[in-house]
C-alpha cells in the first residue's frame, strides 16, 4: 500500500510539474528581440545575380 502512495505522490508532482511547465513556456515564447523594429532590406540584382556570400 505504502508503493501505491508513494507512485501516487510521485504521479501527481510529474503531472504538475509538467503543467507548470508547460504555462511558463507560453509565457515565455520564442522571439528574437534582436530583430524588434527592423526592416528588411532588399537585395540589388536579379534572380540570376550569384552572390558569393551566400
């Protein structure tokens, strides 16, 4: 009886620790704020024009 409690509790802090989890990732979502308020800048050429940085 004691093995069963003893899973039970560990069940229930996996289970909650993986909610927990799961909320702070979605608070914490990807972005870069490196690239916040920048604009893209477009390449001169055409599409056949080879660049040799790439």
């Amino acid at each position: 009886m004691a093995v069963k409690t003893n899973l039970g509790r560990r069940a229930a802090l996996l289970g909650g620790g993986a909610v927990i989890g799961g909320l702070l990732t979605k608070s914490f979502s990807s972005s870069n704020p490196s690239l916040d308020g920048t604009r893209s800048i477009e390449p001169i050429g055409t599409t056949g024009t080879l660049n040799d940085a790439s």
